[in-house]
C-alpha cells in the first residue's frame, strides 16, 4: 500500500475511510496500480491499470462499461474540457486492448497491434504483430498516468486526505457533471489540488 501512497503523491496524512467498502476499492485500486510498474511487459499493465480504473469508477450500471469508465475517468481527471476528449479517447482505447487480451483472439498479436495503432493514431502499417511489445510501452505511459490522477480525485474527493466527501459514487451523480460546466470544473480544481508532477513523485520514491 505505502508504495502506491508514494506512486500517486500520497505521502503521510492518509487517513481511513468511514465508507469500507470505498476503502476496499481504494485499496485494491492501488495495488493494481503498484502492480503496473512491477511487470516488464507493458501490455499487462495496461490491463492492470485499466481494472484499476475500473474499480474506482464503480459502475452500477454495467451494459457500455468501456464508455461510461472512460467518460468517469475524463470527467474528473481533466485539467479542462479539451484534455477530457483526450482521456476518454485514450481509455477506451486502452479498454478496448483489455478485453482483446483477456477474452482473446485468433491471431491474438495481430488483434492487439490493431488496438495499439488506434490508441496511439498510428498507421495500421507502423504497427504489427512482430513490432508490438515495442510500441506497448508508448500506449501505457498515459494511461498509468491517468490511473494516477484518478487515484488521486479519488482520495481527494473522497476525504482519504482530508476535506469533505464529494466523491460522485452513484452513476446519475457522474453523469450530472456531464451538463453542469460549474459543477465539473469544481470537481476538477479539488481532484488536482497538491497533485504532485512527475519530477516531484520521482524524487519521493527516490527517498525511500
């Protein structure tokens, strides 16, 4: 636990939620994440941080889950309304690589570097089934990024670090956020309050 509390900028000050079961998804949300800077392979990282994500947006509503994870994730994790279409893009992509890895595919390589050309806005030519594993690493930077951010909102909305809770925990909560612009951008300014940057949590996991 304490190495994803220093991977997502959480350094002391943590506090346990009155919700368990929140706790539980924080937790195990987390490990998924300290999980994807273990394995070499990146393509099985990015199934991990997308389980990540996954469990943290807690859908009730199951049917699009692709969709609605990815819309969770850029409603809350945006800085603004124009990276939020880059971060849904992105998440899908990388759900769409999840499933293709975890349900499989006849010609599972040729499968997966489809899903990559897409995610990175390649050619369908740059990027086969021999060149893969080399183009995986590309295609998990952001989306570990976003886990991260996500991770954050979560603790920050939450109360795990402090403040009131505003997590949007039911899916009518999130989907308001969609059509109220104030609404949205106040989230965001609490979610991204004492993020840290890459710079900063590189040199907190080099004190340890």
């Amino acid at each position: 636990m304490s190495d994803a509390l220093v991977l997502t900028g959480i350094r002391g000050g943590a506090k346990r939620l009155s919700d368990k079961k929140r706790w539980m998804r924080f937790r195990t949300a987390s490990w998924r994440y300290s999980q994807a800077f273990r394995v070499k392979n990146e393509l099985e990282n990015i199934v991990d941080l997308v389980v990540a994500l996954e469990g943290l947006a807690h859908l009730q509503d199951k049917e699009e889950l692709r969709r609605r994870v990815a819309l969770h994730v850029a409603l809350v994790t945006a800085k603004d309304d124009s990276e939020a279409a880059e971060i849904y893009a992105a998440v899908q992509g990388a759900y769409n690589i999840r499933n293709t890895l975890v349900h499989g595919q006849i010609d599972l390589q040729k499968a997966v570097a489809k899903r990559l050309a897409v995610l990175l806005k390649k050619k369908p030519s740059e990027i086969t089934a021999d060149n893969v594993e080399g183009w995986a690493p590309a295609a998990a930077a952001p989306i570990r990024e976003y886990t991260r951010r996500m991770l954050w909102a979560f603790a920050r909305l939450s109360g795990l670090i402090g403040g009131a809770d505003e997590w949007p925990d039911e899916d009518a909560d999130f989907d308001a956020l969609i059509f109220d612009a104030r609404e949205r951008q106040r989230h965001r300014r609490i979610a991204h309050r004492g993020m840290l940057q890459p710079s900063t949590r590189q040199r907190l996991r080099s004190m340890r």
